[in-house]
C-alpha cells in the first residue's frame, strides 16, 4: 500500500506542475481537466494514506503530524491554483507548499511504513 500511496503523491505533483504551466499559458479549458483529474487524486492520496493508518496498531504524534502536513501540502496545491486562476498573488501559499512538502516527505520517509533512506 505504501507504493500505491506514493504513486499516487507522485503523480498528483506532476499533475500540479501540469496545470501551473497551463494556467501560465492561458489555457483555461485544459486547465479544468487537469485540475478536476488532480482533485480526484487527492482523494486517492488521502485514500491510500487512511489505508496505511488503519494498518497500524497504534498511531503515534508523528503519523499524526504527518497526516496534518500531507493535508496542509494538498490545500496549498488547491489554493496556488484557484488563486493563480483568479489572478492573485500565491507567494505565500509557494511558501507553506514547499515547507509542507519537506516536512511530509521527511517524515513519511523516516516513519517505520516509509522508505528508511535518512
């Protein structure tokens, strides 16, 4: 479950960099596509994740904040592009992604059901 999971996270960040290079281009209507096809994804992510807690025995603080960062990781995706669509500013949201995103990777790596690489 673990690959499905990450398969999923993988796929859903191209997916992302897919509809912000659309939203650059102006193109609107495959923008729409892609996006709905990312929101179903995120389901897929949040899926797959619930799978893998209820597998457990016992859900430590730091699933938890794991959970709480993939979370906070997929509302920031969503609020980059239904921001940048409206033509608003998304520093800030860049940032929280990209802080997000180092926290969740660092732990779903390093907890026992990640890929113990650090």
């Amino acid at each position: 479950m673990t690959h499905a999971h990450i398969t999923t996270w993988v796929i859903a960040l191209i997916l992302f960099f897919v509809g912000i290079s659309m939203q650059k281009g102006g193109k609107t209507k495959p923008l729409k596509m892609v996006h709905m096809t990312l929101r179903l994804f995120y389901l897929f992510i949040l899926g797959t994740g619930i799978a893998l807690l209820l597998g457990l025995d016992a859900l430590p603080g730091s699933y938890i904040l794991k959970v709480i960062a993939g979370i906070w990781v997929i509302g920031m995706m969503e609020m980059i592009l239904v921001r940048g669509g409206k033509g608003k500013s998304t520093n800030i949201f860049w940032i929280q992604l990209i802080i997000a995103f180092i926290l969740a990777l660092y732990l779903g790596l390093n907890l026992p059901l990640g890929f113990d690489i650090f």
